[in-house]
C-alpha cells in the first residue's frame, strides 16, 4: 500500500470515527414513515423534515436512523438502554432518540434545533 493510500484510509477512517450517530426508535406505526392515512402525525413531518435537513446540511459529520419496532425489532433489541425502558415503561416511553448509544430524548422527537444541538453545531 503506498503512503498516499495509507493516507486516504487514514482519512477516511477518521472521518468514520467523529461520525455522530442519531438513532430514533419509533413507535409501532402503520407504515415505515408514518406518513400515511388521512390523518397525519404533524410530529412525524415535522421529524421527517429535520432529518432531511440535518442530513443535507451536517452529512459528512451526521449520521442518522429511524428504528420501527415492527419491522427493526431485532435493532430495538440490540440496544441494551432501548430495551431496558421498553421492559420498564412499555412502548409509551416510544420515540427514543440516542446519540451515540445514549439515550438523550423519551416519549417525543427531537426538534432539529435538537438534532443541531447532538451533531455539536
């Protein structure tokens, strides 16, 4: 490998790792956004449109997901401070939002002046 190459892998590596992760774990909803049926969750436009937004503007520096528990119940399970408030509280506690693996929002989610705030900007 040369040093260039060395160098670019280095790069990107680092890049990687200040990546910050946003995760959001939904709660059970009749489609994979929750954007369906005649009457609309104005809170799910609302997240909808602030993680376009974070993802456009900070997404060398952001990385953010969405977890339905109907369809990613495996990821839901994988995160052990996810499934330590759904045994405690049930899916009320539903929507979580963890940034880096810390929970830092419960039972509502986050306004992109939030988000703005866990990417450090």
């Amino acid at each position: 490998m040369s040093t260039e190459e060395k160098f670019r892998s280095t790069k990107q590596v680092n890049r990687h790792d200040n990546l910050i992760q946003i995760e959001i774990f939904d709660p059970p909803m009749c489609c994979p956004s929750g954007l369906c049926g005649p009457d609309i969750d104005p809170a799910l436009l609302d997240i909808n449109e602030a993680i376009l937004k974070i993802k456009k503007d900070f997404n060398e520096k952001v990385h953010v997901e969405r977890y339905l528990l109907s369809q990613q119940g495996q990821r839901f399970m994988q995160q052990p401070e996810v499934m330590k408030r759904l045994q405690t509280n049930g899916v009320e506690i539903l929507p979580l939002t963890l940034v880096n693996g810390k929970v830092v929002k419960e039972k509502a989610y986050p306004t992109f002046d939030e988000l703005k705030n866990y990417a450090g900007m």
